[in-house]
C-alpha cells in the first residue's frame, strides 16, 4: 500500500477529462511523487494518473462507493471540479493526530436542516465532501461504507446529509481544515490576508472549462506577491 496520494472518482466523460486537468494541476504544485489514483467508468486520457481502476454501475455520486477502495494508507479525495493552486502536501501532517480532515460547507443551503435519521444540532454543520482527508484505517473505512448504504438507502440526491449526521455519531478524531483548502466562491478571496495563500479551489464551472474562479486565484496570488514586496 502507498502512504500518500490522491484519489478521484469520475463518471462520464466530462468529469474524467476534468478530473485529469485537477490532477495535472496537483502534479504540478506538488510534484511528481505525490501518488494520483483513478475511479472511473473510462479510460482517461494522458498520464495524469499513476494507476486508474473502473467504475461499475456508475451514477453521480458514485465517490460514495469507492473511497473506501483507496490504495493509499493517508488519502485526500478531490473532486473532479477542483484545482490545486499552491502545494498542500502538509495537509498528510494531520493523519498523525486524526482520523479524517475536511472544511465546513460555506454555503448554508436547505439541505442543511433535512433529517435523515435523527436532527443534528445547527451547530454542527454540513462538511463539504469535495476535499475530503482521511486515514485508511477500519473505523475510518467502516464509516465510507456506511455512508455508502446511507446514500442509496435515504433517498438524497445530495451525500452531505448523511455524512454530517454519521460523522456526529462516530468518534473520530476529526480535523476542521481552514477554507483556503477548499475555495468554493470568489467572495473568500477577499478575506484572505497576504499571509493566506489560497491552496485549492472548488469550482463547478471547470467541468464546463470555464475559469472565472482561477483567474480571480491567479490575481489574488500577484497581489500577495507584489504586497509582500513592497
């Protein structure tokens, strides 16, 4: 088993291809080494991956069925819409104290108060699944299996719900990351300070090529550069 990597699940052709371009942005802030791994329902193009392995009765959220498949002992799950902008690699640091790492989910949409078993107080809420750090250990996988049977077994098209309410009951060590790991709208930029280094960013429009997002990254980091010159 491999120590450290990174691991996407992709269906469709539009999400492979995107998930590609997210793992050729990590190859490139964090070097070579670090591992990339594949679940998909095609062959992706390139060589962006390191291993790739294929998706059986693919649907849109089949993450939930295979991050407990990874071959890496320390993972970081990124969703096909994302975008490594600076190296993170001292994110696999925190697998030496806890069990999982993820952000907040930055928009409170109403998925946040449905119910799938029992009510979760407001004050624990709904962790974004796009950037997702976690040991490979067997409460760690026992708990992706159970959310796995949640998904198909709840009726949400939506898997924060059940992660949230399955992560309130398990004791794991759980790791809150800063939102620079997982950048999910323009408006954040504007309060990072010049010592807040924008990391990946999380952005549904890349599966359609659009850029906006990273364009706006781009800039921020010349402005910090230029202010930290100055």
């Amino acid at each position: 088993m491999m120590e450290r990597g990174i691991l996407y699940v992709a269906t469709g052709q539009s999400y492979v291809d995107a998930a590609v371009q997210s793992a050729l942005s990590v190859k490139a802030v964090c070097g070579q080494d670090l591992r990339t791994h594949l679940y998909a329902d095609r062959e992706p193009k390139g060589d962006a991956f390191d291993s790739w392995e294929l998706v059986e009765n693919p649907h849109v959220r089949s993450k939930v069925d295979y991050m407990h498949k990874t071959p890496f002992e320390h993972t970081l799950y990124l969703d096909c819409d994302t975008q490594a902008q600076n190296n993170f690699v001292e994110l696999f640091d925190l697998m030496d104290r806890y069990d999982v790492g993820l952000c907040h989910a930055q928009r409170r949409i109403k998925t946040h108060e449905m119910v799938w078993r029992e009510a979760v107080p407001y004050a624990f809420p709904q962790l974004n699944s796009g950037v997702f750090l976690y040991r490979r250990t067997e409460p760690v996988v026992d708990l992706l299996q159970q959310w796995s049977k949640a998904f198909h077994e709840s009726g949400f098209n939506k898997d924060q719900i059940t992660l949230r309410e399955l992560l309130w009951n398990s004791s794991l060590r759980m790791a809150i990351l800063p939102p620079e790991y997982n950048i999910r709208y323009p408006k954040m930029l504007k309060h990072f300070a010049k010592d807040v280094v924008p990391k990946i960013i999380h952005d549904p429009n890349f599966v359609q090529g659009k850029t906006s997002l990273s364009r706006r990254v781009s800039n921020r980091l010349k402005t910090i550069a230029a202010s930290t010159k100055a």
